[in-house]
C-alpha cells in the first residue's frame, strides 16, 4: 500500500488559524508567567529585607533590563488573562463556530496589543 505522505515539510509555510494562534499564545504566554514569578518573587523578597533591598529594586526597575521584564511580565499577565476570558466564553457555549471563534480570536490579539504598547508607554 502506497501512502502520499509529504516528502519535505517546510514548516514556515504552515499557517495557522488566528483561533489556533490564540490558544497557542495563551499556553505561552503562561508558561512565560510561570518564569516571570521567578523575577517578581525575587524581587519582593529583596524589597523586603531592608531599606537598601527595597533601594535596589527600585533601581533595578528603573534600569531599561527591569523595564522591559516588567512590560514582558504585564504583557504576558493581559494575553493570559483576555485568552482566558475567551476560553471561558467558549466553556459557556458561543464562539465555537469557525467564524466567531476565529473574530474572536483576532480581537483578543488585537487588544492585547493595544494594552501592550499602553502598558509599555506608562511604564516607560
């Protein structure tokens, strides 16, 4: 038996549904959360220590290295929060067809970069 199976499969010609891109940044982007807690708990618990602690955080923070793990950190915590916000809409029953899910989808994308490039411009 003869299977036409691909030969060569080039995965920069794969695209994806903006559905799928959806869920696959939102596992990411908790996994991202995951290692950001690294930062943030060290650095509450270097904040707390002492007054000098807490004076090199804040240094730290306000060096561009803090600002970006900070803007990384908040971008990450508002696609997980806004695709949550979607996969729960879904659990409940609507956007489950093919064309809402994936409006849906290029909405939450849309908007988590808006609030990105917000978050971005007040931290800064």
């Amino acid at each position: 038996m003869k299977k036409q199976r691909p030969v060569n499969l080039q995965i920069n010609t794969i695209s994806f549904p903006p559905a799928a891109v959806s869920s696959i940044l939102h596992r990411v982007t908790g996994v991202a959360l995951f290692f950001a807690l690294i930062f943030v708990i060290g650095a509450w618990a270097v904040s707390v220590s002492s007054a000098d602690g807490f004076d090199c955080v804040v240094q730290s923070l306000n060096g561009w290295f803090g600002k970006v793990i900070a803007i990384g950190t908040i971008s990450a915590l508002t696609y997980h929060i806004l695709g949550g916000l979607r996969h729960m809409v879904m659990d409940l029953g609507h956007w489950e067809e093919l064309g809402s899910g994936n409006n849906s989808a290029k909405a939450i994308i849309v908007l988590w970069v808006v609030l990105t490039v917000i978050a971005g411009v007040l931290v800064w």
